[in-house]
C-alpha cells in the first residue's frame, strides 16, 4: 500500500478514538491524569495490540516483539531487534511452489531453466519476507553444482518499506508538535530503525560479508565458509555453495556422524573470538540457529557459519583496546585496564584511577575465585566493557556486540560440551593476538598503515631540512653562532655516513652468514 494510504489510514484510526470526544469526557478537575491512566489502560490490553497490528501489518508483531525485549536489555538495542525480527520468523509463510518459481525467474531476470538443472521449489527454509531454495547449476561454478539459493520476497519488502516510510513520516510530525519528543530525537531513531531493517535484507551486501570472511578463514580447517555465485546474486537473491550441514545443537545428528564434541566446542570460542577481535568483523547476531557443522566427506566436523546479512566490525582502537585490556583483566592488573579505559576516553578525564581500579577489582575477583568449571569468560568481559557505567562513561555499542556474540558462542560451546574450558581457550588465544600486536609482526602491520604517510612525507624531508636550517641561520645573529650551527650540521653529517657505512657492512656480513650457511 502506498504511503499516502497508510497515512490516511492511520489518521482514520486516530479520528475513530475520538481524542476530541475522551477530552470532552475527561473530568474537568482532573483531565491529564484521567487521560494517562486510560492510556495506560488501553496499552495494557490486548486489543490496543491488535489495532497495531492492523495499521502496520508487517511490523505490527515486530514492534511488540522488540518493545518487549528492549525493555530487557536496553543496552542492545540493534542486538534486540534482530532479536526480535527472528523471534517472528516462524510467523511468515513462505511463497507456495509456483508462486515461489515466479518469484526466482522474475529475480534472475531470466527462466530458471536456462540457469538450473533442477530447482527445489518448497523452501526449505522461511523467514522475515525471505526464504532459501536448494538448486543444481546446468554449468559448475568453480566446481560446483549444487547451490543455496536465498530470495527476499519482493512484495513483502515493499509493504515493509511502505511502514517504515510511515514510521518516519509520523517521527517527523511528532518533532514538529512535540518538545519531548524533539528532545528523544525521534525522526534520528525512526531513520536508525529504518536503517537497521532494511540492512537485513541487503543481499548483495551480505555477499560481501560472507566472501570477506571466507577471506579471514581461508585454509583453516576448523571452518568451512560456502564460495559467493557472483554471476546470480542480484537485489533479491544470494547464491552460495550448497554445503550439507547439521545445526550444531543437533546432538544426536552429531554422534550419528561421528563428530567429536570436545573440539568442535572449542572451535566454536576460537573461531568467534579471532573473527571479532583479530580480524575485527564478526556476526552481530551469533545464536544457535547460525552456527552449523559440516557433514560432508571433504569438510566433516567444520562450522559453517550462516546468515551474513548481520555483520558488526571493529575499529583498530576498539580491537587492541579489547585484546589488550582483556589480557590485562584475566592478569588481574587491574590498574592497567583502568589506564586502558581512560587513554580509551571511555570514562570522564577526571575520573581517578584507582577507584576505577577498585571497580574492577571488585567485579572481578569473585570469577578468579570461582572452580574452573564454572568461570566464564563472557561474563567477565562484560564486567570488563561495563565497570566504567557507576563514573558516567560508556563503551562503544560494537564493543558491547563483540562481547554479546562471545557470549553466545561460549554458551553453545558448553552446550555441545559441558567440559569445555572456555575460560583458557578465550584467555590462550587473546593473549596470543595481543602477542601478535607487539611482535614484528604487530610493526610490520603498523608500518604498512603509516607508509602512505611517509610517502607524501618523505619526498619533502630535504625541504623540511633546508627551511629548518633556514630558520635556524635567521635566529642565529653572531658569527659564533653560525658557527657553531655549521659545526653541528656537519657533526650530524659524519654520524649519519658512518651510521649508513655501518648498515652496508652488516647488511653484507649477514648476506654472507646466510649464503654459508646454505651451503
């Protein structure tokens, strides 16, 4: 439906309330308080529920869903309402076979015979308006033919763009006519909100994501990322690489196929762990339902991460800040992250440091001295982002995310198996990044970043030096002083050909250690 009609629909609610008539009816005495309390009345039943549900069909559930779980945890709000939109997705129907073959020709622009030797037209899987086909190519792409096909139900996204439209246009007449509501800065969130959505059902986006951490994870054995069918990914599909799987909660699917538990589990933790805080682009929303194994002969026992379309990254601050500081807190240096936090200007400058010191120590010390078996490391770090709230400082909501999918990832793992040390698998592979930061390796990387700098200022270093001598001659107004300027500038001279005389020789006398050693 167009905007303009769900306006006018919406308006058409409002007149048939009759706010105009509930004023009238208001006590004189008592007007304001009358009308909250009947507010809060007809929120608390259930069919101020339903009518949302009827002006804004496809995010009616959708709201009420993420209204409920913000009110949980409101400090993850994108979180919550991806959240949200998965709690709704036994909700949608997918399109039925027909339908759904119209749907696929229309989005490749082409017949699907012309593409697919054979096209499962029964979803095997439904969600918030998308849903996933299995296929087989005619002609393999980089040797394969069986493929996932996932497809945004096009109608769907356009009613869903229509409310969203709607929800804006309602922020931006609610600023207009409200001061509260200027203050909340409501058409911000309403755009935020709007954002958040439609980046879920950006496929061509969430082929780059899934084609970038194939990238991270190249070679590893731990874990299997489905090749990108460029060619037939369009606005409204992604095609990947068909990998049969099994969900990783699926315990007895597991054992049948002779999948070992224990360091599945432990892959699980490294694997979310160096996706977030070594590379620094990691799933958002990491759950049960998005981590698979593979049950093929090539791939048996590797995770397959799914759904891509809800990736987060992290700036180079943000990871060495986590990596560092979490190395720092299961050292117990409790005044080293304390420091961390402040040159991180996650708490005010005036904030003294040891009694963030003693925040932490106090959040902390009872995980130390808890069994082995029941230390977890996702709540420890959430101590770790979170002791700077009681001084009025925050971290960055990706931060809090990183962490958030740590945890969920920690809580699978002990799922699959409860004997799992997540607690030195986190600890063994932050400290192994952190030594990776400080190493050669650590100044390789940070060279590289600055020698787009050194280009532009290399080429200027003998003009730098002439204006500074320049400078140096205007200041100085005696002949000893010049002088002694001459001196110093040919002192430097002499150290300078010494020092590059010094580096040939080693340079040479290395060159001929390694060739007699070769031989």
């Amino acid at each position: 439906m167009p905007p303009l009609f769900r306006r006018l629909l919406l308006l058409s609610h409002a007149l048939r309330y009759g706010a105009r008539l509930i004023w009238l009816a208001a006590p004189p005495d008592h007007k304001l308080h009358w009308m909250i309390e009947l507010v809060g009345r007809v929120h608390a039943s259930a069919r101020s529920r339903d009518s949302l549900h009827g002006v804004l069909p496809a995010l009616g559930p959708l709201a009420t869903r993420f209204a409920q779980t913000l009110v949980e945890r409101p400090e993850l709000a994108s979180g919550t309402l991806h959240d949200a939109i998965d709690a709704i997705d036994h909700l949608e129907t997918p399109l039925p076979p027909n339908e759904s073959a119209t749907a696929l020709a229309h989005a490749f622009g082409r017949p699907l015979a012309t593409l697919f030797s054979a096209v499962d037209l029964v979803a095997v899987r439904g969600g918030f308006a998308e849903q996933t086909h299995f296929a087989r190519l005619l002609v393999p792409v980089n040797g394969h033919y069986e493929v996932a096909i996932k497809l945004v139900r096009a109608d769907q996204l356009q009613q869903i763009g229509d409310e969203l439209a709607l929800l804006r246009w309602v922020a931006r007449w609610l600023e207009k006519l409200s001061g509260s509501a200027r203050r909340l800065q409501l058409r911000a969130l309403a755009q935020s909100f709007t954002d958040d959505v439609l980046r879920r059902f950006d496929l061509r986006a969430e082929a780059a994501n899934l084609s970038q951490t194939g990238h991270h994870f190249d070679d590893d054995k731990r874990i299997a990322v489905p090749d990108v069918i460029w060619d037939l990914c369009t606005n409204h599909t992604l095609t990947m690489q068909r990998i049969s799987t099994l969900p990783a909660d699926d315990l007895p699917g597991l054992h049948a196929h002779h999948i070992k538990l224990a360091p599945l589990a432990a892959h699980i933790v490294e694997v979310v762990t160096e996706q977030a805080f070594e590379h620094g682009f990691f799933h958002a929303t990491l759950d049960a339902r998005r981590v698979r194994v593979s049950i093929e002969p090539d791939t048996l026992g590797r995770l397959v991460l799914a759904e891509f379309s809800i990736m987060s990254s992290l700036s180079t601050d943000e990871r060495e800040f986590f990596v560092h500081g979490a190395t720092a807190l299961f050292d117990q240096d409790y005044g080293r992250l304390a420091q961390l936090h402040r040159d991180a200007g996650h708490v005010p400058h005036d904030t003294r440091p040891e009694m963030l010191e003693a925040e932490l120590r106090t959040r902390a010390e009872a995980h130390f001295a808890a069994e082995p078996e029941d230390r977890s490391a996702g709540s420890l770090f959430h101590h770790l982002l979170h002791a700077v709230h009681p001084f009025e400082g925050a971290v960055p909501g990706r931060l809090a995310n990183a962490q958030r999918s740590f945890q969920q990832a920690e809580m699978l793992a002990r799922a699959l198996h409860p004997g799992v040390d997540t607690w030195n698998i986190a600890r063994d592979v932050l400290a192994g990044i952190a030594r990776r930061d400080i190493d050669h390796r650590g100044w390789i990387k940070r060279i590289a970043r600055e020698l787009p700098h050194l280009a532009h200022m290399l080429p200027r270093v003998p003009q730098l030096a002439v204006r500074y001598l320049q400078h140096e001659h205007d200041r100085a107004r005696t002949p000893r002083q010049n002088a002694q300027l001459m001196q110093d500038v040919s002192r430097e001279y002499r150290r300078t050909r010494v020092l590059l005389w010094a580096c040939a020789a080693c340079g040479g006398v290395l060159g001929a250690g390694t060739v007699l050693l070769l031989w």
